[in-house]
C-alpha cells in the first residue's frame, strides 16, 4: 500500500478556517488569487502523498455560500492558441471546461476576465462566443511600464480604464487556465475600483509551492523548483519577512522581486501595505498536515528524478532547452537523488541490455517490479502491460489472454490497409483486443478487471515513445518516464 504522509483532512478544515479569518480582516470582501491548478493538483498529489487532487477545490466547496469564482485568461494567450501540456486543449477551451468543472460541483462562476487586451481578434472573438453562452465578460487593458511604473497604474488611466468587475459575495476567487494569465494584476485593478467605491477590500495569495513553513532546500520545494525549472523560478529566503519578524519562510523570486512594486500599488490604494512580506499575502496551510515528513521526502525525490526525464525527452525532441535539464540536474544532487533510485530505470535497462530490444517496466503499487519487452506482436509497453495485468490477476504469465489469431488481424489492418509500417500493436490497440477476446475468455475478462489497478503505477521504458502510447500511460494514470533515446531507426510518431 502506498505510504502516506499528508492529512487531507487537517488540510481541508484548517485551510478554509484560515480563509474566512482572513476575509473577517478586511471589509468582508477578499480577493483570493489563486496560484497552481484549483482541482487536478497531479504534482502536488505525487509530492504529497495524501493530498487529493481536488482538495483546494473540495476545501472552496466548503466556503461554497461565499465564494464566487473569476477565471482569467490574457489575450495574448488567446491570440498565439497556448496549450496546457498536461491536458492538450487551448487555454480558451480551458476556461469552458473549468467553468463547467466549477458549476457541475455547485460552485458559482460570476464571470471571465480577458486580460492584458489591445484589440487581438481572437480575444474579440472568443468575448463574443462567451456572451453568447450567456457569460460575464470583463475586459482588463495592457498598461505601459506595466508592473514598475506605478504611478501610472495606480490612476485613472491604467486601472481606472479596466472594466469593474461586479461581484456578489465576500471571497471572490481569481484563477487561471495557467501561469501569466494576469490573476494578480486582476485582483489589483479591483481593490482600485473597490476603494474607489468606498470598499476596504483586502487581498491575499494561494499558492501551493514553495511551502513558507519547511526548510528551502527540503525535497518537497526542490521539487517545485523541478517542475517549474522551464520558468526559471528560484525558491528563496524571504528577506522581508525575515527582516519584519527575525523568521526564516520560504517563497519564490518573482513574489520577491515584485513585492515592492506590489506594496506601492497597495499604499497608492488603500494608503498603506497591510502586509509586510510576500510570505504575509499568502494563506496556505499545507505545511503544517505534513504527518510523515520522510514520506514526503521521498515522494518527492521521486518527482525530481521524473522531471529529469521529462526534461530530457524534450531536449531530445528539440522541444526543451539545456538550462532546463541543467537545473534539474543541479535539484537531484541537493536532494540527493540518484536516477537508479527510481526502481523501474535499472529494471527496464538491464531487461534491454538482455533481450537486445527496447524494454519496459511497471513498479506496482506493493513494490512488485513487472518487465516486459518487444515481441513480433507487441510493442515494449504492450508486453509490460499485459504482463502486469496477468500479476495482479494471478495468471500465469505464459498464459495467452489475447489469442495471436486475434492480433493478426490487426496487424493486418495497420500495415496493409492504414498505412502503418510498425506491425506492432500500441497499447490502446493491445486493450482493444483484449476487451474483445474477454468477451469468451475468462482470463482475459480477469485480466481486463485488473486495469483501474494501474493508476499511480510507476513505469519506465528503455526508449523515447510515440505520442499514442504516451497518452495510454496518461489514460491509466500510470507515471511514466523514458530513456531519452529514440527506438534505432525510428522518429516518434
């Protein structure tokens, strides 16, 4: 079983109480930008083990009667159609999926604010498409010297020429499809229209990572770093809260290096800071459900040796950089990690090195190492699948579960009629067929009920995959690393 070391449910009801003690703080209106993902929070579920990846999202549902949420989304990010890599849709297409995400759970989505705005077309059209579904618009402009001159934003011709937004309730949530998404320039140019207004309204920060309360080289933070090397963001002491109080938090540059800005914005506002570091905006608890700190260590060991991986596929594919993949590199050494600490790395190497073909492995959830290898009739990762399948149903690995008659056809599909030339079955194929042979087959039925079992696996494979094995791993929720190496002779698909 795997190990836990965080207490999901200390989080939910210490962090929503921390929440509402801070809205009491100002004229029972706070505007709570939202750092990170609000719900299928993978990174910090796999660095935390315990948290849920919708725990910030069931903790809002617990402030349900007083929140209402505000999505964000610049109109650059509309113009040049960025896409969220973890899920493959366009942050446009993002911002409907959350809204629908947030209301299917009884959460009220008030409206969309289209930031950093100077006439893109498709920021207008996107506006237009929106009005249609019957959803608020807000519109925030692009302001010159935008964050250092603060004299001209904190005026009636840089944030007083951002629309209002009209809210309802006392927590009004700022978040986004992803990071520069202009959250916090958002919740800014509403505290202006709200003092305008006569309304005390305050603002804080909710973000995750770093965590202020443990050490600032702990595995836990270094693996932030890891995640976020492609931004080149630094964790660091904060000197401002170090200087204000004589203790020692953790956060990152960029809160760091804007805070000045940030507490002039607040004394032009309101007439003065009510806070006094980077660490003082913040409201996250997580550090403090941190139950089994080794846990937890560990755990997140684990994720840098993963994003090592990742950042060197991307190299190889010509898609990330040598800095990236240097600074993760420089994060395993402080957390003394190595790559071999990742159980199914040597496992699936020294499987390659004795079959003389591309290998793979599978680390189930009880430690059992699983391998598998590629066959005339499947791929490395179709093997290890149904080898690991066969494992937790208790079949014989010799045992066919898919009869070779069944995957002939298939074979024959692929190269004769679609064009393929690798006869091998992917992965999607490989449950494909065996779906179909359980209709008969009584091992392949046990086998196929074994799958919901393979999420939180770990694999590895002793080369670089195309991109439809790739989603399968994703589909299963199997974490999946590669050797930063093509297959011989091949370019990924």
């Amino acid at each position: 079983m795997k190990k836990i070391g965080f207490d999901n449910d200390k989080y939910l009801k210490m962090q929503s109480e921390h929440i509402r003690e801070r809205i009491s703080k100002f004229d029972n209106k706070l505007y709570l930008e939202f750092g990170g993902k609000l719900f299928d929070d993978y990174h910090a579920s796999r660095v935390l083990p315990g948290f849920e990846p919708d725990s910030k999202l069931r903790m809002l549902m617990q402030l349900s009667d007083q929140a209402e949420i505000v999505i964000v989304i610049s109109a650059p990010d509309i113009e040049k159609n960025k896409v969220r890599g973890d899920l493959g849709i366009t942050y446009d297409e993002d911002v409907l999926r959350l809204m629908h995400e947030f209301t299917s759970r009884g959460l009220y989505v008030g409206s969309v604010c289209i930031t950093r705005y100077s006439g893109q077309e498709g920021a207008d059209a996107f506006k237009k498409r929106l009005e249609k579904l019957g959803i608020k618009v807000y519109v925030l402009y692009n302001i010159p010297g935008y964050p250092s001159n603060t004299s001209l934003i904190v005026s009636d011709e840089g944030y007083g020429k951002n629309d209002y937004i009209e809210t309802t309730r006392p927590l009004v949530v700022i978040t986004a499809p992803g990071p520069g998404s202009g959250k916090m320039a958002t919740c800014l140019s509403q505290l202006y229209h709200e003092y305008k207004r006569g309304v005390s309204a305050g603002y804080a920060k909710f973000e995750t990572f770093p965590i202020w309360n443990i050490p600032l080289k702990h595995p836990v933070n270094l693996a932030y770093e890891a995640a976020t090397a492609d931004l080149n963001d630094v964790n660091m002491i904060d000197p401002f809260h170090l200087d204000a109080y004589g203790v020692t938090t953790v956060n990152y540059n960029r809160d760091v290096e804007i805070f000045p800005v940030v507490q002039a914005m607040f004394e032009k506002i309101m007439g003065e800071c009510p806070y006094k570091s980077p660490t003082d905006m913040g409201v996250n608890m997580a550090g403090n459900c941190i139950i089994d700190d080794e846990v937890c260590q560990e755990a997140s060991r684990q994720e840098i040796i993963r994003r090592y991986y990742k950042g060197m596929d991307a190299l190889i594919a010509g898609t990330g950089t040598e800095e990236e993949v240097y600074k993760i590199e420089l994060l395993l050494k402080q957390a003394h990690a190595a790559l071999e600490d990742r159980k199914v790395v040597p496992a699936s190497l020294e499987l390659e090195k004795a079959a003389g073909a591309p290998a793979a492995a599978m680390e189930l959830d009880d430690g059992r190492v699983i391998t598998g290898k590629t066959s005339d009739l499947l791929g490395a990762s179709s093997a290890l699948l149904l080898n690991a399948l066969k494992e937790l149903a208790g079949i014989d690995h010799a045992v066919h579960v898919i009869s070779p008659d069944a995957i002939h056809p298939i074979q024959e599909l692929k190269t004769n009629y679609l064009g393929s030339k690798n006869p091998r079955l992917h992965m999607d194929e490989t449950m494909i067929a065996l779906s179909i042979s359980a209709a008969t087959n009584p091992d392949a039925r046990l086998a196929l009920e074994q799958i919901p079992k393979l999420k939180g696996c770990q694999a590895h494979t002793s080369v670089m995959l195309s991109s439809v094995d790739i989603l399968s791993f994703r589909k299963l929720g199997i974490e999946l690393t590669c050797e930063p190496k093509f297959e011989q002779g091949k370019k990924l698909q």
